[in-house]
C-alpha cells in the first residue's frame, strides 16, 4: 500500500466528518438556515467553537481505523483534526 494515498483517504475522512459534525451542530442546535449562521458564527468570533464541535465527530473515524488496525489512515483523521485546531487557532487571532 502507497503510505501518502492511506495519509490522505485518512486525512479526507477527518475533514468530511469534520464537515458533518459542523452541518449536524447548525441543524439541531441552531434555528437558522447553515449559510447565515456560519456567517452570524464569524460576525460573534464563535466560529472556532463551532468547527471545534464539529471536529468530536473525528472520534469516531480514528477509533474505528484503530480497531481496524488501519493506523495510516486513522493518523490521517488525526492531521484533519490537527489542521481543525490549527484553524480554530487562527480564528481566535485573527
């Protein structure tokens, strides 16, 4: 197996459950449509907290790669969540 294409398949199952575990947050705990409460998230500086309930939803994909002893691909939902602190980092400075 080709160590970067398991990194990234890891790395794109981390972003896209990131991705869920925003949309799943707005829908059941904002009563707003996702576009104007991401926007509203951005105007308020919560932005961070939401993209980092989103990323609990990694848990998940990374325990299940372990337990499937795909390790390559479960330290590929680790850098999608290491690059989700990073931007949550980043949107707290800026």
């Amino acid at each position: 197996m080709n160590v970067k294409k398991e990194l990234l398949i890891g790395f794109l199952i981390g972003l896209a459950s990131n991705l869920i575990g925003i949309y799943l947050y707005v829908f059941f705990f904002i009563d707003m449509a996702f576009e104007p409460a991401i926007e509203v998230a951005m105007k308020n500086d919560s932005l961070g907290s939401i993209i980092g309930l989103g990323a609990l939803l990694n848990l998940a994909p990374f325990f299940l790669l372990l337990k499937k002893n795909q390790l390559l691909r479960a330290r590929g939902v680790l850098l999608a969540t290491i690059i989700a602190a990073i931007s949550i980092l980043l949107t707290k400075v800026f």
